[in-house]
C-alpha cells in the first residue's frame, strides 16, 4: 500500500514511482484536472485522467465533494504552483456526492451560512486552516509544559464546588425533570441524586489544579470547561476549552513572565508549523478588509500581527493605571463608552479593547484589580483594596488570560470565602492545602478559543471550535 497524504506528496518533487490518494473531489476541469483534497493541506493535488481513460459512468460520478481513491504516477506539475501531480492508473469512487445538493458550492460562502452547515464547513479552505492552526497551537501547548517540566494533570469535568463563585454552572443530575424527590424544604433534594449531593460540569481546573501544585510543584490542566453566563457574544461559548498552569513557589510577576512567554511559545510554534494556513487565513482576513471603510481595517496583516507581538514585550500596568487611561482618554471625554469608568468597575470589553487597540497597540496586562470584582482565591494585596490579579487583554479580543497569585494564607482565605458565603466546610480539601505546608503560588488560565481566535484572525468564537455550544443552540 503505497498511500500517501497529499501534504507530503506536494512536499517533495520526486517523481516516476506509483502512490495511492484518497480524498474528495474539490472541483473537475476540462474533463480532465481533478483538484483533490485530503485535509491535510489547502493544496489541492491535481489528478491527471486521460480521455477515455473511464467508463461513461464512473466518469460522472466524479462530482465536486465525492470521495475517490487514486493510483497512478507521480510526474512533473506543469501546472502553477506545484512541482508535482499524480496521473491515474485506476480511480474508484468511495462515496458518491450530489454535487447540486451539496451545501458546499464553488462560489464563497458567508460564515454565517457556514454555521448552519457546520457539519462539513471542515472541508472548506479557511475551515482546514482554522482547524489545522488550533490543532498545532493545542499540540504546542503540551510541548511548551513538557519542555517547562510541568505535570499534566487531568481535573474532573464533573465538580462539587464552584471554582469561580460565579453561580454560572451547569447542573449535572439524574433526577428526573418532573416530581424530583423534595427535601423538608420544599427544594430538590439532592441526596438522593447520583452523587448524593448537588453536581455540576466544571467551570474552572485551578482548584484541583492547585492540590497538584502543592505536590509536582508545577502542573498544568487542558481541557474543557463550561460556562451556563448567558452572554450571545462573539468571544463566549458555553463550552469552551481552558489550559491552566499552576505553580507552588511562583509570584505574580513569575506568573506574568510565564504566561507572556508561553503565549510567545506558541504562537512561534504556529508560525514555524502552519505558515501555509496563516498565509492562507491572512489572505482571507485582507480580503474581508477590504470591504470595510479604511480607518476599520487592521493597521497590520495577520502576519505582521503576530510577528510584532513575537518580537515585543506586553505592557504591564495596574487596574489603577488602566483606569486613569480611561478617564483620561478622548474616548471617555467624548462619551463614546456605553459602560461606566470609575475605581472599582468591571472593565468592559469595550474598555479593554481601548487600551490594547487604541492606547498601546499591544497586549497588555493589567494587574492588581479591586478585590470585589475578582474571585474569592487571590492573593489579598497589603492596600486592603486589591488583589494579586493579572489579566492579558490582546488586541481585537480583549481578556485572553485571567490569572493571579493564590491567597496562601489560611486565615485570609477562610475569612474571605466566609464574606463571601462560600461553604469552608465542603471546601475543606481545598483549605488543606493552606494547613499543611501552604506555599506562595500562583496561576492563570488562557481561553484556548480566544488564542485562536487571536493567531488565526477570526473574529467570532463560533468559527474556532469545531462544534460550537451557545445560548439555544447545540446541535450534534
Ligand atoms: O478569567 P477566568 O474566568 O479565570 C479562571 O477561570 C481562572 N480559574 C483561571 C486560573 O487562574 N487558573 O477564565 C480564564 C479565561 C478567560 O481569560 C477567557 O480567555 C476564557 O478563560 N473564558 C472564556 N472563553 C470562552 N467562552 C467563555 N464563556 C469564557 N469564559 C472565560
Ligand atoms: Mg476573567
């Protein structure tokens, strides 16, 4: 079996020997030129048949979407912009495709219109780039942390706990919907549930992530994650995936230097690995630019984008500091902000997007923010108003990473998570890491969507997952 991948096959211009090719048909020219894809690049193999080569009826089965198994001989390409293509010796048709009915027709097709057929927007173009990009940025994630010495440490998708104290969790139960057992209360009653108590899918790695600290010193998590935040943007999606590195031994600005480090790693990885793709997507984002009035394009291409962000440090500024950039820009002063800017709010995307795009035109990361906007587990700062918090803002996405230094101390966690009204008790395993040779530590989590979102110039978070999950939609 001499079967290759096209992606190796365009790779190399020798010729003269015999291969096999499988892949679906992306268009047929002058009954003769078949552009054949396999995914494994956006290049297409030209398959030389001769005239008369095929009987009647196979020949018309050779449609835009069928699937063919090719053998024949690798020879020279005069084609444009490739070294080699195959001649057939024998062509089978796998599966057959109807090529009026098929959704994915020659002409471009909107991304909106992709969404409805996301079933099969993989074997498009920009779809193959997007998703060949997010499997090698996923794929450099594992090798930035096995190279660091970090664990892999894998949490539990169903939880107990809330990691974020957000109240945005989905309920795992097997109690049924109608007349679920009551306790005295009148409230469901979840001890007679699966687990004996009440469950959810998890929000967040870090809690079970930081028990791993507090033994491998440094570990990192990368998986899925589920937010119920009803939120129809184009940045959240109710299932999401999360890396989560949490270090023993690490402060604040370690934790900075790493996550700016990492973002760099991977990104580069990208670069070195899918540089076709990023041309490709590159391309794509210019052309869809260009429709736009000229002070709404981007200032760089993809490319550029991402080398400048390679080649230059992110800015590092406090909560209090982006805010006084704020009250202090023509933005503000012209009204053009839709949320308040004062000491102490949630900065918006809004905001966020201002000091990346229009103030410092690079990432950014913020720290230290007011302790009531943030969750429970950060370290308390000796001004009694912050905590340890960092945020990365990137341009075109706002917030990629939210991360801190942990509270390591026991009588401040326990006194926060009390104000808080978090249940100390049922958090005990967690307080135990603060009792039995607590250690400073810290860690972050990067929205694996929005850094592909980011490397790949996409603009709606939909278009990065494979099978998205948002408010009223699921499908599969
Ligand atoms: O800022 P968040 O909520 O932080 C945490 O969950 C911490 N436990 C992380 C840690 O310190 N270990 O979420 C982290 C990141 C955000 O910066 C954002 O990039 C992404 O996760 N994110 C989402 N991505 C897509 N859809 C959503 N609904 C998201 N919510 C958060
Ligand atoms: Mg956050």
């Amino acid at each position: 079996n001499n079967r290759v991948k096209i992606k190796a096959l365009l790779a190399s211009d020798e010729t003269g020997h015999e291969v096999t090719v499988m892949g679906w048909v992306r268009s047929l020219r002058n009954n003769q030129f078949i552009a054949l894809n396999d995914g494994s690049t956006n290049n297409n193999l030209q398959v030389v048949i001769e005239l008369g080569q095929l009987d009647e009826a196979t020949f018309k089965r050779i449609t835009r979407g069928a699937s063919i198994r090719v053998t024949g001989e690798v020879v020279p390409s005069l084609g444009q912009g490739q070294k080699v293509e195959v001649k057939a010796k024998q062509l089978d048709i796998l599966g057959d495709c109807d090529a009026e009915k098929f959704p994915l027709q020659p002409k471009k097709q909107s991304l909106e219109f992709m969404r409805e057929v996301a079933h099969l927007r993989f074997r498009t173009n920009t779809f193959g780039a997007i998703f060949r990009v997010r499997h090698s940025l996923a794929f450099a994630i594992h090798n930035f942390f096995n190279q660091q010495g970090f664990v892999y440490l894998h949490t539990p998708i169903i939880t107990s706990s809330d990691a974020e104290g957000a109240g945005e969790m989905f309920r795992v139960t097997t109690l049924p919907a109608t007349n679920p057992p009551l306790n005295e209360q009148g409230g469901v009653d979840f001890t007679e549930d699966f687990f004996g108590k009440s469950t959810n899918l998890t929000v967040s790695g870090q809690l079970e992530g930081e028990l791993g600290a507090m033994a491998f010193s440094d570990i990192y998590t990368f998986g899925p994650t589920f937010r119920a935040e009803n939120s129809n943007t184009t940045r959240h999606l109710a299932e999401f995936w999360m890396v989560e590195p949490e270090m023993a031994f690490y402060d604040l600005e370690d934790n900075m230097n790493l996550a700016e480090q990492f973002i760099k790693y991977i990104i580069q990885y990208a670069m070195d690995h899918n540089r076709e793709d990023l041309e490709f997507l590159a391309q794509r984002l210019a052309d869809e630019e260009k429709q736009l009035p000229q002070d709404k394009r981007s200032e760089l291409g993809l490319i550029e984008k991402l080398e400048f962000v390679l080649n230059n440090g992110f800015e590092r500024i406090t909560y209090t500091e982006a805010i006084d950039i704020l009250l202090n820009s023509s933005a503000y002063k012209k009204k053009k902000f839709q949320y308040e800017v004062k000491w102490g709010v949630d900065m918006q995307s809004e905001h966020e997007r201002y000091l990346v795009e229009k103030h410092f035109k690079k990432p950014v990361i913020v720290t230290n923010y007011p302790k009531d906007i943030k969750s429970f587990y950060m370290r308390q700062n000796d001004d009694g108003k912050t905590v340890a918090a960092m945020d990365i803002l990137a341009p075109g996405i706002g917030e990629i990473v939210g991360g801190s230094q942990r509270e390591e101390r026991l009588e401040l966690l326990e006194k926060r998570m009390k104000d808080l009204n978090i249940p100390t008790e049922e958090m005990s395993w967690y307080l135990d890491t603060r009792r039995y040779g607590s250690v400073p530590h810290a860690g972050f989590g990067l929205g694996f969507e929005r850094i592909v979102l980011f490397v790949t110039g996409m603009t709606n978070i939909r278009d990065v997952i494979p099978f998205a999950r948002t408010p009223k939609n699921c499908e599969f």
